[in-house]
C-alpha cells in the first residue's frame, strides 16, 4: 500500500478544456455519457456513484479534461440513461455495469483507458481491472470498497425504494453524501435531485448488484497502477475499507482526507482534483498497450526533464499542497528558480514517483530523517504531508517515538511540539502561520 492529499483548493493553472462538452444520448445498448477534452488526449471514464448522474464530476471535470479525453457516464435509470441495459429480472451484477464500460469503450475504439469512479463507480473499477487488466492501464477508486458489507440493508433499501420510490432517501443523504452545507450549492441541490429523479427498479437493481459485490480475493490480481481515496468521515465506506483495499492491490497509494464524507469529491474538490492530477499525470497513450515494468533502479523515472517537472509538479501538490507549492512559486526569483526546478523534477518528479515504498512509507522516513537533521520548518510542513498521504495523527506520533531512540530524546521532544502544533492547524483548531 502507498498514500497522498487533504486541504488544498483547485490548481489554479489548470484552465477548462479547450474542447466543450459533448453530449451522447442514449440508446438501447449504450447508457448516457458525455465527452470532454481533445479528442487525441490518453483516455479516461469517469464512473459515478449510486444515485448520481454524470454531474457528479463536475469539481474536477475541467482539470482532468486539459490533457485526456474524458468519458463520464450515467448509471442504467440514473440521469438520462435508460434502466433497459439492465437485467429484466430486477437484479443486476458487478458484471453486467463492468460489460457497459466495456462497451462504451468499444464504441470509441478505445482498447486501453484510465477509469476513475465513485463507491459503485470505483467497485467498477475493481472489477474492470481485476477481470480485464489489459483494459484498465491506471484506476483511481473513490470512496469505494470490496465488500460493501452484509446484504441485508441493501435488500432493505432497495425494497423501500420500490415501495415508496428513491424520493424517500433524499432527506437522508446529507451529513451522509456531504455536510449540509454543501447540499445548498447547485451542484449538492443537483446530485440530491438526481436521486430524486432515479428510476426506482433500476436503483433497486444496483442495490442488489453492491448486495452481491465481494471483490476481496480479487484485489491482488490488479496490475494497474491504483489510487484509492477516502473521507475520514464517510459513514457509508469508511477508510477502512479503502485500506483494505490498498493493502490487498499490490502498490496502491492511498490518500485519506480529513472532514469529508461519502461524495468526497465534492465535499472537498481541490484535494481530490490535485491527487487525481498526480496520479493520471503520465497514462498510457492511446491504444497502446502499458510498457513492461522499468527496472527498479530507475523507479518511477518519467523520462524527459519536461514530464519529470509535470509530473514532480503534480506530486508536489498532492504532498505539500497547493498552497505551499503557490507561495513557493511566487517567492521564486532568478537567484532560485535553478534549485526550485531542481527539487520539482528531482526531489518529486524522480525520488517521489519511484514505485519502490509507498507515499506513506515516505513520509515515515522523511519525518524521520527531519527530525534527526533539526529541519523544524520543514518538519511541520511534513507533518501536515504525512496527513495527505495517508498517516493517521498515532502513527505519526509513533513514528516521533521511534526517532526518541534513535536520534535522541531533546530531539523528539521538539519534534512532538512542532508536529502537535501542525496537527492542530490541519484540524482547524489554530490558524496556520
């Protein structure tokens, strides 16, 4: 398992994609989906959550699209797809919504694409990569899991839903979905409307599809490199679902981010924005099958000066944040643009990107290797890093422990009030300097 981003806002030198939305209405054997982006650009599907429509992506949309050709697509029944690609005995499977990816992929020609989604969406994904790994070249699941628990209460919702139609969930979804305040945006009063709007049979039928979902044994088959991001207070799949999962795909960065709930893309767009950015950094290109692994002496090595520096550039932001990586930007001058472009490219294009340990593992060692150097300014930049990459508040302190032993008990005890100090600014109960 690997980790990566919590507070930031949207990278700001992200513009729209050139190329306008365009809509493709639905047919018999396809749902409803939408393109964006240029139409040579590496592809990529977005998979959205039960209940949502394509909109779902609408905070990251305009980023993602700079570079790939984006496909987002409603579920059968949800916002103008049609329930009739499902089964007409009421019940669907993992396998039948994983076959109508493939098939709107077969219909853009497109042998290989990038896949994110979203709870349902991201189970998808699993399946897509663990059954179809010549199909899936990266996967970014999202508030997702393997095992959406016992049957039982999906069989309970889906018998409400057809007895009283899925208007009756929507008062229960905020503080669920997202906070109430994000409900009362026209993006949160959209989604909210998108389930109200739901076909009734076709959401009871997905209900009986993440009933049935158990993809546990199949996580260690996934080859594709794998995001897995979770809200700290999603009470529908909690993070320790999405360590599960980023235990089991041999790999997978995980990325935890703190005061958000289900929907984590839209509670909080700008960290989730930013390590999706990092992450579908450097895809396959089109039709191409993945290259073989690099040997592990040159690690996650992009290539030219150029992709390191994009891609350091997205890993920074992950990591650090965007509004570090902003201030750094705007104090850079001629005297240190040379070392500024020097760590982007090196520190994160190269050493950050090596497969080798996991983003978690890195910010252990970095905290480690900060402390025994006394680097205090950089330790509690870090300390707020190791939050974005997945480090719980305990194990930091573990690790501050550890470096007691090793590096001496003055230096820990410094450290433990440095890093307290940065914890409590990342949990909003001081404001950062």
């Amino acid at each position: 398992m690997n980790a990566a981003p919590l507070n930031a806002t949207p990278p700001s030198d992200v513009p729209p994609s050139d190329v306008p939305p365009n809509d493709v209405p639905p047919n018999d054997a396809l749902p409803h989906h939408r393109m964006a982006g240029p139409p040579d650009g590496p592809p990529l599907i977005l998979g959205p959550s039960l209940g949502t429509s394509l909109a779902v992506w609408e905070p990251q949309l305009a980023a993602l699209a700079r570079h790939h050709r984006v496909l987002r697509f409603d579920l059968p029944g949800h916002g103008r797809s049609a329930a009739s690609p499902l089964p007409p005995n009421g019940a669907a499977r993992l396998d039948d919504l994983a076959a109508t990816v493939l098939r709107l992929a077969d219909a853009r020609g497109w042998e290989r694409f990038a896949y994110a989604g979203i709870s349902l969406g991201g189970a998808i994904g699993l399946h897509l990569a663990a059954r179809h790994p010549d199909r899936v070249s990266r996967l970014a699941v999202l508030s997702s899991s393997a095992h959406f628990g016992p049957p039982e209460p999906w069989h309970e919702r889906a018998a409400t839903v057809t007895a009283r139609g899925t208007g009756a969930l929507v008062p229960g979804r905020t503080g669920v979905w997202f906070a109430p305040e994000v409900a009362d945006t026209p993006l949160g009063a959209a989604l909210l409307s998108d389930l109200r709007c739901a076909d009734d049979g076709a959401y009871a039928a997905c209900c009986a599809a993440l009933a049935a979902c158990d993809l546990r044994a199949d996580l260690p088959a996934i080859t594709a490199p794998t995001l897995v991001l979770t809200g700290r207070d999603d009470p529908v799949t909690p993070p320790a679902h999405a360590r599960e999962i980023a235990d089991a795909v041999p790999g997978a960065d995980l990325v935890e981010i703190a005061r958000a709930a289900h929907l984590v893309n839209v509670e909080r767009p700008g960290p989730v924005g930013a390590a999706l950015l990092g992450h579908f950094a450097e895809p396959d290109t089109p039709d191409t099958p993945a290259a073989p692994a690099a040997p592990a002496a040159r690690g996650g090595d992009p290539g030219t000066d150029a992709a390191r520096r994009a891609v350091g550039t997205a890993i920074r932001r992950a990591v650090l944040g965007d509004a570090h990586v902003d201030r750094a930007r705007a104090r850079t001058t001629a005297f240190t643009e040379d070392f500024q472009d020097f760590l982007t490219r090196y520190a994160w294009g190269e050493i950050w990107n090596r497969p080798g340990l996991s983003r978690r593992a890195r910010s252990c060692v970095t905290l480690t290797a900060l402390v025994a150097g006394g680097h205090h300014d950089e330790l509690a930049l870090h300390t707020r890093a190791a939050l974005r990459n997945g480090l719980t508040p305990e194990e930091i302190a573990e690790v501050l422990l550890q470096t007691a032993v090793y590096c001496g008990v003055p230096a820990a005890n410094a450290a433990f009030t440095i890093a307290g100090r940065a914890l409590r600014e990342a949990d909003g109960e001081e404001p950062s300097p």
